[in-house]
C-alpha cells in the first residue's frame, strides 16, 4: 500500500500544488472513478489514462477528495506525510458544522 502505482499531474491553481507540485507518484487500487463531477467542484489531478484522480471545491478550499490513500504513503513520502499532517489540523481545527448541513439537528433525529 504504501508504495507508488503510478504518476499524475496536478493543477497549479489547486491546494494540492502547494504540497505535491505539478506530478507525483501515487499508490491507487481503485476500481471506480469519477466520471461525472458534481456542482461546485472541478478537477485538480489527473493520470495519464484520464483517470480523475482529485477534485476540490470550487466554492470552499478545505474540501479535496482523492482517488489514492496518502495515509498509507507516509513513511515512504514526505510530502504525502504533510499532505495528511495538513488534513489533520484542518479537521482537529474545525469547528464548523455547518459545511455539512445548515440544519445539524437533521442528523440526530
């Protein structure tokens, strides 16, 4: 798991940049990909086959979604480590539930 299956190219106009630069190396072993995008979100990496491999909001720039697992590449790359370092803080910082729903008691009924 923790070892890289493959290359992409990321956006330099995502957040992702800001830790991967415009490739890296990926460890992927899915069987599903994206293949249309929902509203408010766009593309930020992709592999050579065209497989989506992240995308992020448009609209909110903490929400990223990847088509590999970084948590697993942590000790064999550095910038993957920061990547999931940065999602730590990110979540352990977050105080807002409200980018979930604007109606929170909809999930304790």
């Amino acid at each position: 798991r923790e070892e890289s299956s493959h290359k992409i190219s990321i956006s330099s106009k995502s957040m992702l940049y800001s830790f991967l630069g415009n490739t890296a190396l990926v460890n992927s072993f899915h069987h599903q990909s994206i293949h249309f995008l929902g509203k408010g979100l766009k593309i930020t990496a992709i592999a050579s086959d065209g497989v989506i491999e992240a995308i992020e909001s448009s609209e909110n720039k903490y929400l990223c979604g990847l088509q590999w697992h970084p948590e697993c590449m942590i000790y064999s790359s550095p910038p993957m480590k920061e990547l999931i370092i940065y999602f730590i803080q990110k979540a352990k910082n977050s105080r807002n539930l409200h980018y979930i729903s604007p109606d929170i008691q909809t999930y304790y009924q």
